[in-house]
C-alpha cells in the first residue's frame, strides 16, 4: 500500500509546487503533510526523496526540505535544451538502432495507444517516458543517453502536467506515431526535427496550463 501512495503524494506536491500553492523557498514539514494527506510520515518522506531527486525540493541536513523551482526562464531554456538533445538522439537511434531497439520503442509506442484506447491518462505518462528512453537506449552513446535521462527527470513534472491541456495526449501520441515511423524508416533528419518540434510544443504548453493553474490558485487565496 505505501509504495502505491508514494507516486500519488509525489504528484500532488509537483502540482502544489509547479502551481504556487508551495513556494519556492517554503519547508515542508512531513508531519503536517502527512496529517493533510491522512497517510503516515514514510510515504511523505519518499515522495519528497523522489522530488529532491528531480531537483524540486532541496533536502538540508539538519534543516529539513525546501522548494525550490525553475524560474520562468529557465524553465524554457531547459524545454529547449531537451529538445536539442532529443533531436540528437532521435537523429543516431535512426541510424544505430537494431531489432531490439526497434522492438523496445514499438512496444512502448504500443502501451501509449492501450493507455488512450483505455482513456487512462494516469497510465500514458509512463508509457511515454518510457518512449523516450527506448529512443535514448536506441542511440548506442552512453554519454548522450545519460545527459538526456538526466534532463528527462528534470523536466519530468513540466512534461506530465502539460498532458492536461486539453486534447494534448491525442496529440502527443499523433506526434509519437511520426517520430516511429521516421525511425522505423531509417530518416534521422525527420525524426530529428519531429521529435524537436514534439518537446517544444510540450514546454509551449505547459507554459499556458501554467498560467491559467497560476490564476485558478491566486483567485482561490
């Protein structure tokens, strides 16, 4: 049971960050989080080693867990240095990639069409992510393949919340099927630019749902 609560605490708290409900700057105290989510203090204090891990709180020896946050910014600066790196990978896994890797992102691209066949949209994030790492694995370069998971985690409460926008996973899975389909074609080029457009668009909009999370939480204070 405690380890199904962690990802659903953790989720929420990305939104309460991501939204200004918490902070940046704030300490988070795993007491009155857990007393607010009715849960114990171990759940709390994994989601929060899980956010610390993507660089969405900072945990201080003997001082306790602090927000922190990409500035506006920086946060795009960052969609666009993932999209650079995306390209890069998408552009070597057309040309490196074997019947394995091949196997691994079909499958992934598969369970991202079960999940919106199903309608469930808690399942396609995964699946997605997991897209996106076959394609990292597909390049056959360590260095690139750990820079672009690095960002990947970084990025990824932006990336799953941009999947509320209206539409946006229909979206986001049409923009898979043409990455694939590149790829499976051997057309670095074109799985370059369509996997580029594909991670600027999540950060374009993120920054509207952002915005219009932002007015909903100002008008509820």
């Amino acid at each position: 049971m405690r380890g199904e609560q962690t990802p659903r605490l953790r989720e929420a708290l990305e939104e309460d960050i991501v939204v200004g409900r918490l902070r940046p700057g704030q300490r988070l105290d795993e007491v009155g989080l857990a007393e607010r989510f009715g849960v114990s203090r171990t759940p709390i204090r994994e989601a929060l080693i899980q956010l610390a891990a993507s660089g969405m709180v900072e945990m201080r020896p003997r001082r306790g867990t602090f927000v922190t946050l990409l500035g506006p910014r920086e946060l795009v600066e960052s969609f666009e240095l993932m999209a650079e790196v995306e390209a890069s990978c998408a552009r070597l896994a057309a040309q490196r990639m074997g019947p394995s890797d091949q196997k691994a992102i079909s499958e992934a691209h598969a369970a991202c069409c079960q999940a919106v066949a199903d309608g469930d949209e808690a399942a396609y994030y995964p699946a997605n992510a997991l897209f996106h790492a076959a394609i990292y694995a597909a390049t056959n370069n360590r260095v690139l393949r750990a820079e672009a998971l690095r960002l990947q985690l970084t990025l990824q409460p932006y990336r799953r919340l941009q999947l509320k926008v209206p539409r946006r996973i229909d979206a986001s899975l049409a923009e898979h099927e043409s990455i694939l389909e590149a790829l499976l074609k051997g057309d670095g080029a074109s799985a370059s630019e369509r996997i580029r457009a594909h991670v600027l668009v999540q950060g374009e909009r993120f920054m509207s749902l952002l915005a219009a999370l932002q007015a909903e939480t100002e008008d509820a204070i």
